[in-house]
C-alpha cells in the first residue's frame, strides 16, 4: 500500500474505504461479511475509513467492526455532519453526539460538512456558530481535522475553500468528471492553497469499471498496457498530485484485493505522456454518444442570468451516455442545490455564452432541450420539495 501525508503530516493510505456500499439484505447491512472486507483491506495497509449520518446502519457496522477487532487506534474515521439538517445550533452537537456512539469512539479523524453545493449553505453554518464549536471540537480532541465534501460548480467550491484554513476536502473526480463539479480548477486551488483532498466516484458509480462500451473495452484490451478499466481509472488518479486519498465502495473481497493491488502498484507521476493521450482518446469515445460537445471548458461563463451552462450539459449527456436516471441524479446534487440556481427557462437569449464557445455550441437551443430531459414536470415537482428541504435555513445569505 502507498502512503501520503495530510496537512500535518499524517500518512494516509492512498486507498480509501467507502462505507455507503455494504450489502445488505432486506435492508439490513450483512455486518459479518462487511467485517471480512474490512479486515481484508485493513491487513492489506488502508487506514482511512469513510462514512456518514445518512448511510443507513454504515457508521454502526463501522464502529462495531473497529471495536470488535481492537482497530480503532490504528484507522482513520471519516464521517459528516449532515448540515442539511441543521436549522438551529443545538443539532449540530445532537447529530455529532450520536455520529460518535454510533462509531464507538470519542474522536473523529477526519469530520466533513456533507455534500455542500453552495457558499450559501456554509454560510448558514457559520451563522450557528459553526467555527467556535470547530475550534472547541479540536482544541478538546474530539475533531483532529475538518474539511467538507462538495457537489457543485468549482467558483462556489473555490469560494468555500478559501473561506476558512480547511484541513482537508472532498470532491467527485474521475478522468470523465475532469473539468465537472469541482474538477481541475477546484484540484488547483486545493493544491495552492496545500488543501489535501479525497476523492470520490472514482468509478463514477461503477459507470467506469463495468459500463463503459465496448469500443472502449476494446481499445482498452488492445492497448500495450493491458490495464483493467478499474486500473486506468485509478492509476489516472493516483498519478496527480494534491490528490490524498482515492475512495472506493468495495463490497466484495475480489474487489478489495483488486483495489489493495493496484494501490501498492501505483506511483505519483507514473503516468507517460502516451497514458494521458490515451485517457483522452477513451474520454472521446466514450462521449461519441453525449448530446452536447461541452468539453466543460467554462470560456461561456458567467451567464447574465447565472445558469450554470457547463454543469447543465455534463448532466444532460450523462443522460445519453450512462443513464436518464445517472444524470439526473448529478442535476440534482450539482445544480439544484445552489441557492441562487438559475434555470434555464431564466435565459434572456443574449447571445454572449456563444459569442465565447470554442465549440460553436447553439447554447440558446441547447440549454432548453437540456432542460425539457432533466426537469419534465413531475422531476420539477421534486425539485421544488428537495429543494425547500435542502436549502432551509439560506435565504437571508
């Protein structure tokens, strides 16, 4: 297993156990064959353990692990505080309380604000008093770094990032979520500003190790490498640096000991220029059947209206490329939890995003047709609900 150190100086296991994945059954989590993958990756060198307050029985499968095998002292807890929840401060201790019994413990190593998609939503936290309780949290141990997990546009994340001295963050990246959500630009800032980060959906959901077509599969079968696609997608990641740990959702022990080797094959800056150019190619093909030739590149923003156009199309063709259902989903976390998110409907025909597209994108047309895919009515009636669930508490930020 390969190593790197956090902010202070704390060496991480590159790989990192994603707990929202355990099979369960009926809707209670196998914990007997979940101890069996977590042991198997632990012996194999992974130190750091992610969970959360809303995965179902994850972070009491977790901490009854831990304890029962005598580990705790020797892992990493990874868990969040599920500030979409919070409308008043009392709860934040309420949830951060229960998060530790459930764990068994009484510290947590690394404690994230979950999912934020907007700087609205940290600065409702803040208005809770949200930096004292972190700082009383660290001074007294129980909190040893704070950091946050982010679905959004990289502005907003770039914005938070610099807000506060964040020990760490979280974002969704893989080579075909290079220039979405956080992406690239997000990668940079972090590294400037010496903000580790840990990565998720390094498989996008399974849509890079089991999904992809077959034009890719065979591209990768004859490449000289002879790599798994689970392989390149990892080794993508593990070649950059900034980037800490890379979570995985294992949930069986074949897929653990895959992972544990890749992980101690890997390097940072392995990668030849012939593996990037490769990585790219396979991007390409696999974007052949994408609605949108948005390469993410961002030159058509700030929209006047602030429609999110890169993020609205990354949606849109995952549609077409993965499923209706997988792109509605990253709407949903990416898009429509912004505060101020503005739809399509909001576009005033201006013309200036296509005045600067290197693609020659008809954007006016295609922000509509986006939009018609992603919100037919009854989604619009969800989205209206989450919404008003989500971003409580924000509308005076």
């Amino acid at each position: 297993m390969q190593y790197r150190e956090d902010k202070h100086g704390n060496k991480l296991s590159i790989l990192g156990y994603g707990c929202m994945r355990f099979t369960s059954h009926g809707g209670k989590i196998d914990v007997k064959k979940a101890e069996k993958e977590i042991m198997e990756a632990y012996l194999s060198g992974v130190n750091y353990f992610d969970t959360a307050y809303l995965y179902p029985g994850s972070e009491e499968t977790l901490g009854t692990i831990l304890q029962r095998n005598k580990i705790r002292e020797k892992v990493n807890i990874a868990t969040k505080l599920p500030q979409y929840m919070i409308n008043n401060s009392k709860l934040i201790d309420k949830y951060f309380n229960e998060e530790l019994i459930r764990l068994k413990t009484d510290y947590i190593d690394y404690y994230l604000m979950h999912s934020l998609t907007d700087y609205a939503q940290w600065e409702k936290l803040k208005s809770f008093g949200i930096i004292e309780w972190i700082k009383n949290k660290k001074e007294n141990g129980q909190i040893r770094n704070i950091g946050f997990s982010y679905h959004g546009g990289p502005e907003m994340f770039i914005k938070i990032l610099n807000d506060y001295n964040w020990d760490f963050a979280q974002i969704q990246y893989n080579y075909l979520d290079e220039y979405s959500q956080a992406g690239r630009s997000g990668l940079e800032e972090a590294k400037k500003l010496n903000i580790p980060l840990i990565i998720m959906e390094p498989l996008r959901g399974g849509t890079l190790a089991n999904k992809l077509p077959d034009s890719v599969k065979k591209m990768m079968k004859n490449n000289i490498r002879h790599y798994s696609p689970v392989k390149w997608s990892f080794l993508w990641l593990f070649d950059q640096e900034g980037i800490n740990v890379v979570l995985s959702g294992m949930n069986s022990l074949e897929m653990v000991k895959e992972n544990c080797a890749i992980a101690d094959y890997s390097r940072l800056n392995s990668f030849s220029d012939e593996d990037r150019e490769f990585i790219k190619e396979v991007v390409k093909e696999i974007k052949k059947s994408q609605k949108v030739g948005c390469t993410g590149c961002r030159y058509c923003m700030p929209c006047v209206k602030g429609i999110d156009i890169p993020c609205l199309f990354s949606a849109y063709n995952r549609m077409y490329y993965e499923s209706k259902m997988a792109g509605r989903v990253e709407f949903g976390m990416a898009y429509v939890l912004r505060k101020d998110a503005a739809f399509a409907d909001a576009c005033i025909k201006c013309g200036k995003c296509e005045s600067h597209c290197p693609q020659k994108i008809n954007i006016r047309e295609e922000i509509i047709k986006a939009d018609k895919a992603l919100r037919p009515l009854h989604i619009k009636v969800a989205i209206k609900v989450l919404r008003a669930f989500m971003l409580r508490g924000t509308n005076k930020y």
